[in-house]
C-alpha cells in the first residue's frame, strides 16, 4: 500500500476511492435537502434523525461525528492527492507552449484543479452558513435546530442563492469528469460498453445533483418553499 | 501555395530558443510537410544560415522519430498521422504555423524542434520486454491466443514512441506511451510471467522521468498517430493496483553452470 501510494497512479487511486466516498454524500445530501418539499415539519424531523441515527445503540450525534470523521479525512486525502500530483504536473512541463489547442478534454476536465479550489470555499463558506450561522445572517435570525427557516431565510438574500446555484453548478462539472474518472482510475472501464455506462452514469450523476441542490434555493426564490 | 512559418529556432540544450518566420513559397500541396521544410532548409542552406533541425528517419510514419506541433497540435490537425506523413493540402494557401518542439521536462530539446526522448527508452528498460530462451524462431502458432487478444495486443503494439501523447498532455504525462507497452505484452501468455513486476517497474521508471500525473483529459488520445485510445490507460491502472496487492516476488539469480 505505502509503495502504491509513493506512485503517481497510486495517488490517483486515492483520489478515485476519496472522491467516490464524497459522491455518496454529495447525492444523499442532495437526497436528503429534497424534504424540504415535504414541509417544515418533515424536514426538521429529518434533521433530529440525523443526530439520533441508531438511536439507543448509538448516543446523540454519535453516527454523525463517524460521518464527519469519515468525510473529513476523504477531504484531507483527496485535497493532499491533488495538491501532490498538481506540483508533479507543473513541474513535468517547466516550459509552456507559445500556442495549444484543445481537442479532446472537456470543459468540466480542464478545470478540475480550480473547480476543486472553489469547491473547497464553498464548503466553508456553507459549513459557516447553514450549520453555524456565523455568515449570511442579521444577528438573532439563525436559530439552532430550525433548519428549515434557517434555510428560507438565508435563500431569501438573492445573492446568497446565486452563490449557491453557481457553486451547485461547479459541483456538478466536477462530478461529470470526476466521477467517469474514478472508474478509469481504478481500471475497471476497460471495454467499450463498460466506458459508455460510467460515461453515462458521470452525466447523469452530475445532472441530478445540480438540478436536486438547485431546486432548494429556487424554491426558496420562486415562493414554494416558505 | 505559400506558407508562413514561425518556427522555434534553439542552438541547444543549454541555448535561450526563440521563435523565428521563415516563407515557404511555391511548395506543392501534395508535398509532405517534413519535404516542406526541406525545400525551406535547402534555401537556407543557400543562403549560408543553419537548416532547421527537426528529426525524421522512415517518413511513412511507422518509425516514430519524426513529431513536433504545428499551430498547439501534436503532429498537426489530421488525426491519426505523423508529421511525415501529413501533407500540405492539409493547409490553405497562405497559412500562418507555429512550430514548436514537444515540451516537457522529460524530453529536453536538444536542438530546434528536436528532442530526447531518452525516457521513453529507459522506460522501456525498466520492462518493456520477455525474458525467452532465445534460439530458433518457435512455432508460429505453438502457443494459441484468443483471436480479441490478439487484435487488443496489437492495437497496443501500434504505438511508435513518437512522443505525442506526452507532447499534447497538459500535465506532460507518459501514460499513453506506458499503457501501450504495458498492455501489449500483458495480453499475451509471453508477457505473464513478469506481468507484475513489469506493470510496478514501467510505473516506477515513469514517475521517475519526472512526467507528470494523468488527469484522464483524453488529449493524448485524440493526437496519437496511432490512435491508440485511453482504455489501454484504464487497463495500466488496473494492472498496477493488481499488482501491488501481490507481493514481490523474490529476485531471480541465474543458475551456475
Ligand atoms: S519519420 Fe518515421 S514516423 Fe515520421
């Protein structure tokens, strides 16, 4: 394991187990912002489950903080993998081309590396948001627990949404290439029909997520969710 | 037609380069851009100035020593073709060109739109060959492979070396041309015994060229002369995660008479 990581493919593996991890969460936390539509009670009851979860077995918030834990150290792998083979690619081309063409790397592929720096200020930035309340609200607006009003009243600032829809949108090309790449990472697309069903699942993933996150902040604008 | 060319001029490895435009008038359509060049070398030559360097040796693209960019494209706009076997009615009249040399950390130009590509070659040495007893040629079919290997391992085997897939990386990166070498011999039974210990050494000889980490853009892909597709890198990293979860095996050491 340690001689894989010291590879550069190894280090790539890592990114592909991180970043599959980080998928999962991403489309249950998607998932899970989608009872929002069910109401203000269904969705603060949600929000109590999620600390109770295994509940006697397991005390208050307890499977949460080995989520937490668990994310948290994906995050750390992912993010040191990346900062690694991104010096290693700096430096394997010290002298740039006058002139390139692109022809056949996507969008979403060529800007990994800052989707993935965005990304990073949008989860601090969410985290201070909506789990602390230390930003995006007037003094005494945010209340611990009532998450769904927390979440009207912070969507209801129309840049505070905008934010939220083009980060939703990054998040969404990251997954395209990312999660097509994991697969061809770990090896496992190597004939024709596997390479178009992760291609197609990369799409799809990508779509759902950008268009389940969205809903939230638009309903919040459009007035359905109040 | 007539061309204008901005050709990268460097005097060696260790020389600043620059960008110099040179005419290249009443070349015929149906030349070769390497006979191109020559007809622009030729006049320079006439003139007492140094020919542009640039590398060639079959000129009908199975050798893999020819290959630079021309306008920020490996081995030029045609898909699936060496610089030696493009021609000029590729272009329009009066076409402006950039040319420039593969650029990578690993491949140090040595001069004008030549480089070393003397990684490639240790790559190879790190395993990119069988050990068989050698002697008379064996039997052409004493050893039956399935008809899809044969035609995969070929596909591999196509790869020339030229380069291009580093060239037209935007992380610089070696895995096409490893893949390719990997692959060829790991589909077939000759190649298994050191399947493992050639997939770990190949990577290892990679990484230490200094090229950088693939990112699985797919540019290598679309300018590879050969067209060999990323799937055979899909086919590298699974081979190397295989192996790493096997142990090494211990080193051979050659029976004493
Ligand atoms: S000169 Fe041999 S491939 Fe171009």
């Amino acid at each position: 394991m340690i001689a894989l990581w010291s590879t550069s493919i190894g280090k790539k593996a890592v990114m592909a187990v991180t970043g599959f991890i980080l998928t999962g969460f991403v489309v249950a936390h998607m998932l899970g912002n989608l009872k929002i539509f069910q109401g203000e009670e269904k969705f603060n009851s949600y929000a109590v489950w999620l600390r109770e979860v295994g509940s006697p077995a397991l005390g208050h918030q307890q499977f949460l903080w080995v989520l937490r834990l668990i994310l948290l150290a994906a995050v750390a792998l992912h993010i040191g993998a990346a900062v690694q083979l991104t010096r290693m690619s700096y430096a394997a081309r010290p002298v740039r081309y006058r002139r390139t063409e692109a022809i056949h790397a996507t969008y979403a592929a060529r800007t990994m590396r800052w989707g993935g720096v965005i990304l990073t200020l949008f989860v601090m930035y969410h985290i201070l948001h909506f789990t602390f309340g230390a930003v995006g609200y007037a003094p005494g607006q945010y209340r611990p627990m009532s998450v769904y009003r927390n979440v009207v009243v912070g969507f209801s600032v129309w840049y505070v949404s905008a934010f939220y829809i083009v980060a939703m949108i990054a998040l969404g090309l990251h997954l395209y290439h990312g999660v097509w790449s994991m697969f061809q990472t770990l090896g496992v697309n190597t004939v024709g029909a596997d390479r178009f069903f992760f291609r197609t699942l990369a799409t799809v993933t990508s779509l759902v997520v950008i268009l389940g996150n969205i809903s939230v902040p638009v309903g919040v604008l459009a007035g359905l969710v109040r | 037609m007539n061309l204008t060319l901005r050709v990268w001029r460097q005097k060696n490895a260790h020389a600043r380069g620059r960008f110099v435009t040179y005419e290249a008038r009443n070349v015929s359509p149906d030349m070769s851009f390497l006979e191109m060049l020559d007809v622009v070398n030729e006049e320079l030559i006439g003139r007492e100035q140094e020919p542009i360097a640039f590398e060639h040796d079959c000129r009908e693209g199975i050798c893999g020593a020819c290959g630079f960019m021309i306008n920020g494209i490996a081995h030029g706009p045609k898909r699936g073709t060496t610089v030696c076997q493009l021609h000029l009615r590729t272009f329009r009249d009066g076409d402006h060109l950039t040319l420039e040399p593969w650029r990578a950390k690993a491949f140090p130009v040595i001069k004008d739109l030549v480089v070393d590509r003397g990684a490639f070659d240790r790559i190879i040495q790190a395993g990119g060959f069988i050990s068989a007893p050698a002697g008379a040629a064996p039997d052409a079919n004493a050893i039956l492979v399935p008809k899809e290997d044969v035609e995969l391992a070929f596909d591999a085997a196509a790869c020339i070396g030229c380069g291009a897939c580093v060239a037209a990386c935007p992380n610089a990166s070696a895995m096409l041309f490893t893949a390719a070498k990997v692959s060829h011999l790991g589909l077939l039974p000759q190649g298994q015994p050191e399947r493992n210990d050639r997939v770990r050494n190949m990577v290892a000889a990679m990484d230490r060229e200094m090229f950088g980490g693939c990112t699985n853009m797919g540019e290598c892909q679309a300018v590879c002369p050969k067209e060999i597709t990323i799937a055979f890198i899909a086919r590298l990293n699974h081979d190397l995660l295989a192996a790493s979860f096997k142990g090494r095996k211990p080193p051979r050491t050659a029976a004493s008479p």
